[in-house]
C-alpha cells in the first residue's frame, strides 16, 4: 500500500473493511460520524450493506443481526450512544456474537463536549452492560494502530464469538497522521468457525475444546435459537444449574484462555527504569514526549508502557514492568479509571494519577511534573 | 388420510421444547398457528424462514418454531431484524410482538421498519396489556380499564396499530382477531407473500391479567367479547364513524406496491459498485 495521510476514523473504517467488515448500522455523532460515512461510501462498493439506523440502539441491533446472517459486522459511536448501546451489547455477550463496537470517547458525562476528547469510558467498556460478562477493548494511540487494532478487534470478535470494543478518544480519531498501510493477507484474518457436523447434531452453544462453540450462519442448513435468556447447548431457555454454572465459568474462560494473545502493549526503557509511565490512546503521545523530556532534561531513568489492550487488564504485564520501578504514573484523560486497576496490581502507595475530566489532553509538562514530584 | 395440522406439526420443536408455557385458552397459540399454516401453504423452506420476537409472552413464541429463532432484547426485534434481513435478503422474516413490544418500548423501531418498508411480516399479538409482567397498562389499553398500574382506571388514549403503520409507511396493513382464525390465517399469508413492509395485527386478550380485572375472566368471554366487538372493513365503510367507537375493524386495510428497501439498496449498491448479480429470490407460490 501506499503512504498517505490519514485521519484516524478512516484508518479504522479501512481496517474494518479490510479485515472482512461488511455490514455497518450506525448513528450519527460526534466525533465518529466520519466512519459511518466513510462506510456507507465504501460498503456498497464491495457489495456490503451500510444502513443508517434510527437511533445507537437499532444500530447494534440490527448489527447483531447481520452478524447472526453472517456478516462481519460494526458500529462506531461515542459516549451517549455507547450508554444507549449497553443493553444489547450484553445480548452479543450472551448470545455470542462477533461484532465490533468503536467509540470514539469525548468528554462526558451526558451530552459532555461534545468535540472535546476524553478517555472516560473505559470503566464502561468493562461493565456498562448489567451482569457478570468478560469484556475486550483495545486502545489505539495513532492513525497506523486505529488501523491495525481495528483489525485485530475483528479477529478476536470472530475468534471469541463476543462484542469487541474499540476505545478510540477523539484526538485519535480526529488528527491526521502519515501511514503506510499494510495489506491484510487472508492468513491474517481469523473468521468464525463453522461447524463440522450435521446440523441435526449442532449446539450453538456447546462446550468444544476450545470454549467457543462454531457459529454457522442463519439460512445455510442450520436452524438454532438464539436468545438472551441464559440458556442451554442448543440454545434453549433454562434455569437449570448443571447447564446454567459451566456456561457462565466457559464465557469467561474463552477470554481468559487467550489472554496472552489478546493483551497487546509496548515498553520502551522499562528494564532500568525507576519511574515508569502507563498510558494509552493519545495520552500515550503525550507519555513519549514527557519521557524524552524527563530523560533529556533531567536524565532521568524513566520507563513508558503504552498499553494497546485495556481489557482485560494486562495484570502480568503491568506486575513484572513495575516491579522494580519507585513510582508509577498513571495518565489518562478521565479521573482515573486505568489508574484504579494499575493501583490494584502494583499497590496504591507507589501508583502516582495524573488525570483530567475537562476535554483537554493530558500534556507532556503533566507527565514529567508527576514524575519528579517528591 | 394426512389431516390438516399434522402437515404443521412438523414445523415445532416438539421434541425439545413442549409442553409450552402459555396460559390455557392464551390466544397466540391461534396466531402461531396461522403462521405455521402461512409457511406450510406458501411451501417455504425453513431454512429460508427466520422468527424473531421481542420480549413478552408472544416473545416467547419462536423457541417454539423449527426455523432460524431470535428472541432478542425488549422492543428491539424489528432493529434486529433488518441487520439480518440486509444480510441475508432471501429470507422469509417474521417478527412477533406484543403490542406493548411494539409500540411501547418498540414504537421508534416500528415506525421507521414501516418507513423503510423494508421486506419483512410484523404480527402484533395486540392483547391490550402486558401479561407476562402481570397486566400493566400498555400503548393499546383502552381508556377506563383497570390495569395493575392502572388501579383507579386506565387514563390514557390507545394507540391504533394499524393507522400508525399505515401513516408511516408499511405497504401491506391488516387486522383480524384470534377468534376469526380462517380470516387471520388469510391476512398473515398475504403478509409473508407481500415484498414489503407487512403488519397483521392480530386482536388477542390475557385473560389472567386484562381479563380478571376487567370482568372478562374466562378465555370464551374474550373470544366472545372478540366476535361481537368487531366488523369487517366492508360493513365498516357503510356505518357512521361514531357508531364505529369501540369496535374493532378487520380486514386489509391497506395493500399498495410501494419501493421496497433492500431492493433500493440494491440499486444502490449498483451505483457504487457496477451491475451485480441478482440475488436468488424464491418464487413464492403465486407470485414472482
């Protein structure tokens, strides 16, 4: 491919086309609308379908939907819509259905700013639907990666029959950035498995090996139920404890198993490091140029890890990173919400927040004052 | 000799499901039925058939079907449904809802399927209240009923079903009742056959809930209350509008060819992409 510049909800949406994306129902808002119109420009070009739905809660649905008729499929918001959103978020997690979820986060709550960037929404990725649910969201921090983890969203949606987050912030979202995109090869694109047997022997919602069972699509042989009501291997209603508890342990362990693959991160000066930095999305921009600083100016023996996957939380990486650090910074766009996990894993007496809620970006001057505060 | 409904047996999921949990005397076994019977005589394959509900107990509904089954999120079945319908446009799609799924909770979602006129049977089990939650108003109670959230008397007007769709857009319009089951059966064939967007509203009662609190305790009254409080539309046309108050009118109420959404959409996925290729359309019985 070629080098342009690229807004970051473009590289997205191409990612999502690239990766096999063929259904997109969304809403208007800002600062995601671009990917909705870029998509129902490019869509049709492919022979997908584009549908503008009358509100963030037919978006998912009807994206659910397609995914059910065996689309790869994605709607792109940002904070009100990704509220609204919720309910049927927990109806993909129950049913297992492989989708994809951009929001672009501004500031909130409610209507918030509505062009102002925030990383306030990450908590929400984790829990906003009601229940006990896994969840995985990944953070891009430059138009390259909205690409790439928009790719990489689809892969595990696909891989894990689940809802995938895609936590952009609208700086990501919004800037320009020169990219020389890379093709996806078909090797790289990992699509849902199909079952193998005859269909009058297929459980949509089985226990295989792997923890997640094969999803065929509606209209191809196979007839199955799919419901949100807690239910059997074949999908059916129950309340029944034998069915109901290896259910719940086997949504969780589909995650957990491919932890290792699913948590993404990059480290730079972390094994001498005494401070280290964690951040994400654009914040972590904002990090590299406070560690040049702190480095240049005040040479310092500071470490940065950019954390690409927020959920689940990258525990390990984050233990044996700080390990030998005296401090950690913790800089986000919220009021610490990365912090309160970091904080959990490292211990709260050495964890140092740098957090703002106002729609400004945490700067570099932020970072380095954390970092030599006493 | 074959009898009628053995023909329709072989639609159920009677060897995973029954015995199903519906009240005795519970009109939506009528209105499953009719569907049955609409898929049978139009001779769909099941794999080609998709039912999808929302949440209530005419939500409850699909598990019982053999065909592709959605019980989806409360009101949202319609939203759900185009997703699948643009996926997989040859598909026969029927939804099924409540009338407090589909103009309560659901009503944006109604309005705008019926805007699109997107290809697809809506059949609104219209029984005036909510019965799985225990008989709280709903959009269609009438005024001065005695609901459980409505214990001095239900103070607000009804929605009318087939009027909001006909005002939104749908191309094929319907209403029958659960007691009038050749004339329903009728209308919910014609709706599946219908390439549009295609409502039955099929008039039910809860005679646990609605019923025991409205002195209509017993599924006969209702279904008595059901055949004397209707009309048809022709002996509708020849009556004053004032002494149609209270009735209920049954009949096609609308039936125009009008666009259909996928297959503007598909037009304009030509626009962008060049001439495709038709997508397999199945003849249906009587029609193209």
């Amino acid at each position: 491919m070629t080098v342009q510049l690229l807004q970051g909800n473009r590289a997205c949406a191409l990612g999502a086309l690239a990766v096999g994306c063929r259904f997109f129902a969304g809403y208007p808002i800002t600062p995601s609308s671009e990917i909705a119109e870029i998509m129902s420009r490019e869509l049709p070009r492919l022979g997908g379908k584009f549908i503008q739905m009358e509100d963030e809660i037919a978006s998912i649905a009807a994206v659910i939907g397609a995914s059910v008729g065996g689309l790869k499929a994605m709607t792109a918001t940002s904070g009100p819509g990704f509220s609204l959103m919720q309910e049927n978020i927990g109806y993909a997690v129950v049913a297992e259905i492989p989708c994809v979820i951009v929001n672009v986060m501004r500031a909130g709550p409610s209507t918030g700013l509505p062009t102002s960037p925030s990383q306030g929404d990450v908590m929400q990725a984790r829990w906003g639907t009601h229940g006990d649910h896994p969840s995985i969201a990944l953070a891009p921090s430059s138009v390259s990666e909205a690409f790439d983890l928009t790719v990489a969203a689809f892969n595990f949606a696909e891989k894990l029959r689940m809802p995938v987050f895609l936590l952009m912030d609208e700086v990501v979202g919004h800037m320009r950035e020169r990219v020389d995109l890379v093709e996806v090869e078909p090797q790289d694109i990992v699509n849902r498995e199909m079952p193998t047997v005859p269909p009058e022997w297929y459980e949509p919602f089985g226990n295989p090996p792997s923890d997640v069972p094969p999803l065929a699509p509606f209209g191809e042989g196979y007839r199955f139920h799919v419901t949100g009501l807690l239910h059997d291997a074949r999908g059916f209603p129950t309340s029944r404890l034998d069915e109901i508890q290896p259910w719940v342990e086997r949504l969780f362990r589909k995650v957990e198993r491919s932890q290792d693959e699913i948590c993404m991160w990059e480290a730079d000066g972390v094994e001498d490091a005494r401070v280290l930095v964690v951040a994400y999305g654009s914040t972590a921009r904002s990090a590299r140029q406070a560690l040049k600083i702190a480095r240049a100016r005040y040479g310092r023996k500071v470490g940065l890890l950019i954390l690409k996957t927020l959920w689940p939380f990258p525990e390990q990486i984050v233990a044996e990173t700080a390990e030998n650090v005296q401090r950690v910074v913790v800089a986000e766009m919220n009021l610490g919400q990365i912090a309160l996990e970091v904080e959990r894993v490292v211990g709260r007496s050495k964890v140092l927040r740098v957090g703002r809620a106002d729609g400004q970006i945490v700067t570099p001057d932020q970072i380095v004052d954390a970092m030599r505060a006493p | 000799m074959k009898r009628h409904d053995q023909g329709t047996y072989e639609y159920l999921r009677h060897h995973k499901k029954f015995p199903h949990l519906w009240c005795a005397g519970c009109g939506i076994g009528i209105v499953m039925g009719s569907l049955l019977r609409s898929v049978q005589n139009l001779e769909l394959e099941q794999d080609d058939v998709a039912v999808i509900s929302g949440i209530g107990c005419t939500g409850r509904m699909p598990v019982y079907l053999d065909f592709n089954t959605m019980h989806t999120t409360h009101g949202r079945a319609l939203a759900f449904a185009t997703g699948l319908k643009l996926a997989r446009p040859e598909m026969e799609i029927i939804v099924v809802m409540g009338d407090g799924d589909a103009l309560a909770i659901g009503g944006n979602h109604f309005i705008h399927a019926a805007r699109r006129n997107i290809d697809m049977t809506a059949i609104v089990v219209n029984n005036n209240i909510y019965g799985m939650t225990g008989g709280q108003s709903s959009p269609t109670t009438p005024l001065e009923a005695t609901t459980a959230t409505a214990p001095y008397g239900h103070v607000e007007q009804p929605f009318p079903i087939c009027e909001l769709a006909m005002a939104a857009g749908a191309s094929y319009v319907a209403r029958s009742t659960v007691y009038h089951v050749t004339e329903l059966d009728k209308l919910v064939e014609q709706a599946i056959r219908k390439n549009g967007f295609a409502v039955v509203e099929a008039m039910s009662y809860c005679h646990t809930t609605f019923g025991r609190a409205n002195n209509r305790r017993t599924p006969a009254e209702n279904m008595r209350f059901l055949k004397e409080a209707s009309i048809t539309q022709r002996a509708a046309e020849k009556q004053e509008a004032d002494s149609l108050e209270g009735k209920i009118v049954r009949g096609v109420l609308r039936d125009e060819e009008l666009p259909e959404f996928t297959d503007l959409y598909d037009q304009v996925i030509e626009r962008a992409h060049g001439p495709i290729t038709p997508r397999k359309r199945r003849v249906r019985r009587g029609w193209v």
